[in-house]
C-alpha cells in the first residue's frame, strides 16, 4: 500500500481541477484520478466571490470522490496564483551546537524557519520558503545536509510572498467547501515539478503556466528556483476578444480558439477562402470567416502578452541566461503555433510542456494538467526530504502514551 495519498487542487479562473495521486516513500505510485468543475467566483487567480468559489471547489472534490472511491479530500495540497504573488531570495546561518556536530533535520528545518525571518509589509504573508543549497562549513553546492557534520550550517532560499487576504480568502472558501489546507504551493512551481526536464532545470529555464487569466511564471538557474512571479493577463484575453470582434458567446469563441486558432497568421496561413461559420449574438446572422480574419484577431493579443512575458524576464535579471530556454505550459499554450511564435517574440528556444511523470495516463498528458501533477510531486518530494510527518506522528504518540499511563495511574489509585 502506498504511504501517502495526496490530493491537489489547482483553482483557475474559468476551471478548478482536483488530482489525487499516491505516493511511496516519495515516489509516484500512480495518478489515482481526477475531478473537476467550472469555475466561478474566481477573477485573475483571486477569489472574489467566496460562496461561489466554495461551491466549484465542492463540485470538483465530489467529481474526484465520484472517479476515486474512498478518496479523502479533507485535506489538499492548494496552488495559488495571481497578480499578488511577489518574490525574493533569502539567506540564514545559524551554528550546529550538538556535541556530535552531525546536522539533523531539525537544524535544516530551524534555519529554514530563520530563512523567513525577514522585513515584510504588514499584509503580506510567506507561502512557503524554497532551499536553493547549503553550505557547510563555507562548502558549497550541498544539496542534502542531513548526516553531514560542521559547525556552521547556510542556507540560501527562495522566498514566495502574497498578501493576508488572498490566502485569507481561499482558505474560506475551501473551508466551506468541507476541506482545509494541507500546504500552498506557488501555480508555476507545482507546473515546473511536473513539465521541467532536470537538464532543463540545470541549465537555466523559464517556464510560463499560461491560465485563462493569468500566466503564472518560474525561473530556473543552476538546479533551483531564483524569481516567480505572475501576469495578469492569459489565454482567457484571446477568447474575449475573439467574442468581441466576431460578436459571439465566450463559450463558442472558445471552441473556435481551439478548434481553429493558431498563434499567429503564419500558423493559420494567409488564405481568405471561408474556414468556418459564426452566429452573431442577437442578429442572428450567420457569418464565414477565414484563416486571415481569424489570425488578425488572435496574434496581436497574443504578441502582447509575449512582450509582457519578455519583460518580466528582463526584469528578473536572468535575460540571456536561460540556456534551455522557455517552456510554455498550461491550457492558454495549445494554440497551433505557439512555440514558433513565442521563439520569435522571446528570442530564445521555447518548447510546450505537460506533465514528463511514466506513471501518467496518456490522457493527462496536456498542459492543463501540469499543476495539479505537479502539486502532489512538489508535496510528496518535501514531505520525504524533511519528513516533518514522521516527527509529529512521534510527538503525537507520545503524548497519548502519557495521557494513557496517566489515566491507568488514576485508575490504580
């Protein structure tokens, strides 16, 4: 029997998707299923209507009860997103005082803590705090201190930040959707678990989790984390003004972006023979449209949520530095074309990502399913490497143990 089942949830503006996966020791067992509902309450990866939200959370839960049965959903592992989310790279030292100067996981677990001791505003909470190495002793490149021996153990860490109320906010509403939070995890930090290559990681990457509005960003140097952040604006952009200009509902614009949309006139080709027909809103009137009308529209809003991607890397101090270039990945990633488009607008490789995990179903192999995977792989990794589960089972069992011996003793006497 697997160890650890874990579910994650990855709550988007237009889809929220919950995941159940088992874990051995750390390993990915098998996917055991999925569920998921539509949207609502949700605006740029906030929550802006907590009932509503608590309700799509509630049905994506019971769809994922529905396909697992038995699953508890009572505790899950959470993706946050948003234009709240802020970062920094912190640093901590502390001394290894035991006699036996060999460092434990409670020392790594201590100076993490210390890694978050840092001058934050007053409405801005950690969601949780990433090790980038150690150093003991000044020796560098240490990926796993436990069992080393040193007098000085450092830490440099990746901080992700957002404000009190957007945590706040999602915490209600998964609360009144009968469930509460086992751990946040950072959208595009959950997706580069499940879509980044480990050379990709070492090399230096960008992966953008394009959304329906909001493209969630991660950047990789040397094996670690060094900036996240997040856009607001998504692929949900290009549907609204698909609706607007051919004067039809979200939902057929949505089925034509993805049935016929391509990134850019090129993908599409330029040809203005009738491709498919539309019935505007209201009028009535049937409508053919082409290759080059259909591109006209979709690449210039396309192009600008590139340079806004593009400037983002440059603000991140990593341009020119990314060998492996960037991943697109997410549900906003499968226009036709998109690679190639967003090569030439980045100048740099870039590749479509979905989830590189054997264990998959081929039918979870799309980029609309690299967070929730990715969730559980970033929970069930942590979970193994501190294994703070083991402690505070221990503490638990010995706290009942004393209750009972106590209780017995009051008993005897």
């Amino acid at each position: 029997m697997p160890t650890d089942r874990i579910v994650g949830l990855d709550i988007g503006t237009s889809k929220v998707r919950a995941v159940a996966a088992d874990f051995d020791f750390g390993r990915l067992v098998k996917v055991a299923g999925v569920g998921d509902s539509c949207s609502a309450g949700v605006e740029s990866g906030a929550i802006v209507d907590i009932d509503a939200a608590s309700k799509s959370i509630a049905r994506a839960l019971s769809s994922l009860r529905k396909n697992v049965p038995a699953c508890d959903t009572r505790r899950i592992v959470v993706g946050i997103s948003g234009k709240q989310i802020a970062s920094l790279n912190s640093n901590a030292v502390m001394a290894v005082t035991r006699s036996s100067r060999r460092i434990t996981a409670e020392d790594v677990s201590r100076i993490i803590e210390q890694a978050k001791v840092i001058v934050l505003p007053p409405d801005r909470d950690i969601i949780h705090c990433i090790p980038r190495s150690f150093r003991v002793d000044g020796q560098e490149g240490v990926v796993q201190p436990i069992g080393m021996f040193g007098n000085r153990l450092e830490l440099d860490s990746h901080l992700v930040t957002t404000t009190f109320s957007h945590t706040q906010n999602i915490e209600s509403a998964i609360r009144l959707a009968g469930a509460e939070i086992r751990s946040f995890v950072v959208t595009s930090v959950a997706s580069s678990e499940a879509a980044l290559h480990v050379d990709e990681l070492k090399l230096g990457v960008m992966l953008v989790d394009i959304g329906d509005a909001v493209s969630d960003i991660a950047i990789y140097m040397d094996g670690s984390v060094v900036y996240t952040s997040a856009i607001p604006s998504g692929g949900g952009a290009i549907t609204h003004d698909l609706s607007a200009a051919l004067r039809i509902s979200p939902d057929d614009a949505e089925r034509i972006k993805h049935k016929y949309g391509g990134a850019s006139i090129d993908s599409l080709g330029d040809s203005e023979d009738p491709l498919f027909a539309v019935t505007e809103i209201g009028s009535g009137i049937r409508k053919s449209l082409s290759n080059l009308e259909l591109g006209e529209i979709i690449q210039p809003r396309l192009e600008e949520l590139l340079s806004l991607i593009r400037a983002e890397l440059i603000k991140s101090g990593c341009y020119n530095l990314l060998a492996a270039g960037v991943v697109l990945t997410g549900g906003g990633s499968r226009l036709c074309g998109a690679a190639e488009n967003s090569a030439r607008v980045l100048r740099m490789p870039v590749r479509l990502g979905a989830p590189l995990v054997d264990e998959l179903p081929s039918i979870y192999r799309i980029p609309e399913y690299s967070t929730g995977i990715g969730l559980t792989l970033f929970a069930a990794s942590n979970a193994y490497n501190l294994r703070p589960k083991k402690r505070l089972d221990l503490a638990e069992a010995l706290t009942r143990t004393r209750a009972f011996f106590s209780r017995v003793n009051e008993l005897v006497d």
